[in-house]
C-alpha cells in the first residue's frame, strides 16, 4: 500500500474482494516509516482504510487447481522482509520457510518472477511485482495460478504513469520512478539482494 496512489490501490482491490497479505511495505505504511513515504501513504488513505491495511493476514492458504495447497506470504508464513532469491540455495530457502503443510508457496518481496522446486517438493513461486518489477523490461508483471503458473507480462504507458508520479505533490523517490522507466536487470537486481542477504 506503499507507492504514489494508495487509495486507488486500495479501491481497486477492495473491488474485486481480492485476497491480500500483508507485506513489508503495508506493515510500514501503518507504522508511518518509511523515510515519510509510509506516513504520507497513511495520512492519504485515512484511518479506517488504514485500520483495513492493519487487518491483513501474513498469509493466505488456497486450493489451487493442480496446484494443490498454496501458502500465500510475502516473504515467510512468520516474517514478511528475509530476503531470497531464485538461486538462494535450497537449504537456506527451506530452513527460512520452515516446515509447511503445503504443496507450494506463492512468494513476493523481490519483485522478480521465478517458479522452482525445493529439494523437499515444495513449489517456490513468485509472481513478480506490478507495481515496482526488476525485470529489466517495462511494464507489470503477474501470474495466473491454477492449473499451472502462468507467468504474464502487461504494458501500459509507463512515461505517462511517471509523469503523473512525477506531478503529485507526493514524497515517492525519485529512484522508484526511475526504476519503472530505465527497469533494473534481473540478474543484476538478483545479485544485488544476495549481497543484502549475507549483509
Ligand atoms: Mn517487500
């Protein structure tokens, strides 16, 4: 809920009934951190959609068509910020997520589109980012989940959505914008978070 236009986010999501969970940056923006972004995305939503923010769960469980059971959580099912990425080892992924009644886990937090398999079974999935995706190519990134992963790609205007960005009187970094017009290389973004990650 962290980004230039939180109660439209909010609207839009409350009007399909999505589903949601709690991420770092959702956890921030009700704590008003976030170097004044969180405060700002706070005051704009107003205290009863903040209390709907505070209300999402860590996680989610799903049945999936084929997919069986599905763990929704933005990072873990017990914290929502441990960084890892598509080539952490599978001992080190494993031991951060625990011990799972699952079939697969449907992961955020570094905003880059990876499906693998544990050496335990479990399915790692992570449906890249729309918002704010490293994929070195512009655009939104998704996924349909059931009977497979299906990874999607949707363009829009990004030029004209950073301009809009750019013309709200509004504490989003500069950098941010940049991400969505110049988008960061996967494989670069990915070594980046590794480094955070022996840190
Ligand atoms: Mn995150």
């Amino acid at each position: 809920m962290s980004g230039p236009w939180p109660v439209e986010v909010l609207e839009q999501v409350q009007v399909v009934h999505a589903q949601i969970v709690c991420g770092n940056a959702d956890r921030l923006v009700v704590a008003r951190g976030d170097g004044g972004l969180g405060a700002w995305c706070a005051d704009q939503l107003g205290p009863e959609r903040l209390a709907a923010v505070a209300g999402w769960p860590l996680t989610l469980e799903l049945e999936v068509r084929d997919l069986g059971r599905v763990l929704v959580c933005h990072s873990t099912p017990r914290a929502d910020d441990p960084i890892y990425t598509r080539i952490t080892s599978d001992a080190e992924v494993i031991d951060l997520l625990g011990h799972l009644g699952a079939d697969a886990v449907v992961c955020g937090h570094t905003h880059i589109q990876y499906d693998r398999r544990l050496s335990n079974g479990l399915r790692l999935v992570n449906p890249g980012s729309v918002g704010l995706p490293y994929e070195g190519r512009r655009g939104a990134f998704w996924a349909l989940l059931g009977p497979d992963v299906d990874f999607r790609h949707t363009e829009y205007d990004v030029d004209a959505a950073a301009a809009a960005i750019r013309a709200l009187d509004s504490p989003v970094d500069e950098r941010l914008i940049e991400y969505l017009v110049t988008p960061l290389d996967p494989d670069l973004a990915t070594a980046e978070f590794e480094s955070l990650r022996g840190a």
